[in-house]
C-alpha cells in the first residue's frame, strides 16, 4: 500500500451543505474500498485547508480514480501528496551516493 495525504477544501456546494460534512466523509470512506483505497484519518481543519485525510491506496491509479470519483460529486476539490514513512525515507536515502 502507498500512503497519501489529501488536502481539501470546500466548494459553494460544499459550503452550502456542510451540515452534512461528516455523513458524506463516512459515504466516502465507504466509496473509497470500492477503488482499494482507505481513508485512514479525516480531519476538519482551521487554515488553507478544510480537511486533511490520511489514505492508504492498493496504487497512484486507484487513488486517481477515487479523488475523480469524490471531485465528480461537487463537494470538495482536493489536491493529495505522496507520503513516505520511515523505513520507505531510508530505502530513497539508501540509493543516494
């Protein structure tokens, strides 16, 4: 598995319905095994970002499919970072010279 941080914000649509904010992360981290992926943490945040997840997903295209398939239902635009732990860190420092 290969783990990402996602960062998101809300759209209008977003904005206009958040008092359904936490139903729709639950609809979302059920959708989200639908694309091997797990949605691990979600967080409501204060600052540039709404939210911040913590995803695990089977690979880059699983993922992609899911942000798509969030994106396409208009509540949210996200953006998702690529997260390394430290064993992952020391075998990227290991093929260093």
């Amino acid at each position: 598995m290969v783990t990402y941080i996602g960062l998101m914000n809300f759209t209008e649509k977003g904005i206009q319905g958040i008092k359904g904010t936490t139903q729709r992360a639950a609809a979302a981290k059920e959708v989200a095994g639908r694309f091997g992926v797990t949605m691990r943490e979600i967080y409501w945040t204060l600052g540039e970002y709404d939210l911040v997840c913590v995803l695990d997903a089977a690979d880059e295209q699983s993922l992609t499919a899911f942000n798509l398939a969030i994106a396409s239902q208009g509540n949210v635009r996200s953006q998702s970072l690529r997260a390394f732990n430290a064993s992952e860190m020391e075998k990227v420092l290991a093929r260093l010279p």
